[in-house]
C-alpha cells in the first residue's frame, strides 16, 4: 500500500472533559499516562480518495492517507487503540467484487484492533461475512447479537479487554435491530437482544469483574432519533453506568467534537461519531494521574 501525504485538520477547538474526578490542574502537574483512542465508522468499501471534482469531499479520505495519519499518531503515541463501529461493507464496487476480502485486509494491514458489526455488513449474508473473517486480523465484538444457531457462533466476542501502559481498556460492541433494516435471509436465526439491558451487563463485566479503568462502547445504534422510544447512543449513555466513551455508527453523524452527555447516575459520559466514508479519523485522549483518575480531550481529523 503506497502512502501518500495527508493533511490534518482539527475541525473545532478542543476541549478538555473531566472524567473519574480529574481536574485539569491535577492533570497538568501529574500527566502520568496517556491513552489515545483512534475511530472510524461507516467506511461503506470507500477504499480510494473522492476525486478531486467532488461536490463536497474532494480530493478527502482514502484508506491509504488514513494509514499515513493513524501511523504518524501511533509514533507519536504507542498506547493507541484503533477501532470501528461497524458498516465496513456496501458502497462501492470494491465490495461487489471482493465481497469484503478487500476491507479486511486492508484494516488488518491498518492494524485495527476491534470492530463491531454494522447492518450492511450483513448484505453479503452472515455466510459472506464469515468467509470473509480469515481476512480479519482482529476482533469481531458484538455483545447483543446471539448467534449460537447461526455459522458465526464462537467466531465473535461479546467484549475484550486490552491492556495499554498498565490501563486497562474494556470494549464491547452493540449492535442495531436487523428486523426491518435487512432481509431476515441474510442474518437466519441471529436474535437481537436488548442493547440497554446488555450494556449494563457489560459495563458492570467490565469495570467491577475486569476492573477496567477506561470502558468504551463501540456502538452501531445511531446517534439520535427524534423518535426518543428508538434506542440511540444518547438514550444508553443516558440509561447506563460506568460506560466511559461511546464510539458510535449507522447515522453517518459527523461530530467535529465528542458530545459530553450524563449518565444514569449524573456523570459525564462521551458519545463521538465521525461521519461516514473514512473521510475522518475520530481522536480521543485519556490521561490518567497517579490515583487513575482520568480527564480527556476529543475532536476529529479530515482525511
């Protein structure tokens, strides 16, 4: 894969967001550890840059500048994580050729490090996204799509734990109801189960059985609806606990800057999403002090 110059723009300002306690002043005199969370979703097979003609992306994303940016980020920081939140599938005729072999390769040469599976990653049917998974040098985490009746049983995780400079990083995955969205021939007998209900669940796994100090949700429900009974990203941040960031897909929002929300129990929690066709890279710092309290600081980067 040929790299290419790239240019990097912050969208909005950035601001700094305390979390666990963390005041800025504390932050500044004990900059003790520093984690960077990396995001795409929605990347729909978009696998050249938009040309230089284009109405409104021109000459913008391309997986290639994308590889130049998260590796220029990497260097600058090890402790980085780099995950999707679904919809690596359908948009363009990349996918109708390959049937996905393309994507996965070229995000196992990105060096993702987890994915959540989207409704179009499904378009190909759950068999077309299984052959596609040796291609996969990563996780698969969906923690509310039962698939013990289906070929993907065992094949994906609900959540896995990373560990960056002594942090440890819990990420689980939720998935959108298929029903209605996606003929039910091409996910057979996958049964959706309850994201809020879920994500309870795997935030307590996470932060009191794992004892993560960070734990992020890579979720493909869709930023907001103003039908507020449809479960989006700000309703489980709302109805949820010990949820720290939630990366998010589907609705193809573009956040220049994470949303600071409240949770269950009135603390803060981050919802981003970036848009759609890898044309930005979601960037979220963490630091930690020495108690492992946290604070953080969020924006997006064009590609």
């Amino acid at each position: 894969m040929e790299r290419r110059n790239f240019i990097k723009q912050s969208t909005a300002a950035t601001a700094f967001v305390t979390l666990g306690g963390l005041s800025l002043q504390s932050f500044a005199k004990e900059n003790k550890k520093h984690i960077t969370i990396l995001h795409t979703n929605d990347t729909h097979s978009h696998i050249e840059p938009f040309p230089n003609d284009h109405y409104k992306s021109p000459n913008q994303g391309g997986v290639a500048r994308r590889a130049t940016l998260i590796d220029s980020i990497r260097q600058e920081n090890p402790n980085t994580l780099l995950l999707d939140a679904g919809d690596i599938f359908q948009g363009t005729p990349y996918f109708n050729f390959y049937g996905g072999e393309l994507e996965f390769k070229l995000m196992s040469m990105l060096k993702y490090d987890a994915a959540t599976i989207g409704n179009h990653d499904f378009d190909n049917s759950i068999d077309g996204l299984y052959k596609q998974l040796p291609n996969a040098k990563f996780d698969f985490l969906i923690a509310n799509y039962d698939f013990k009746n289906t070929i993907l049983n065992t094949h994906v995780k609900p959540y896995k734990v990373f560990k960056k400079d002594g942090i440890k990083i819990g990420v689980f995955g939720l998935g959108i109801e298929l029903e209605g969205l996606v003929d039910p021939r091409m996910y057979k007998e996958t049964v959706y189960l309850n994201p809020i209900e879920i994500a309870q669940d795997m935030s307590r796994i996470l932060k009191e059985d794992k004892k993560c100090d960070l734990v992020i949700c890579l979720s493909h429900l869709g930023y907001h609806y103003k039908n507020e009974a449809k479960i989006s990203d700000l309703v489980l941040a709302s109805k949820t606990k010990d949820i720290d960031l939630i990366i998010g897909g589907h609705t193809h929002t573009f956040l220049p800057k994470p949303t600071i929300t409240k949770n269950s129990i009135g603390e803060n929690v981050l919802v981003n999403q970036v848009g759609c066709y890898g044309l930005n890279v979601g960037r979220i710092d963490f630091y930690f002090d020495a108690d492992q309290n946290k604070a953080s600081k969020g924006k997006s980067i064009i590609v």
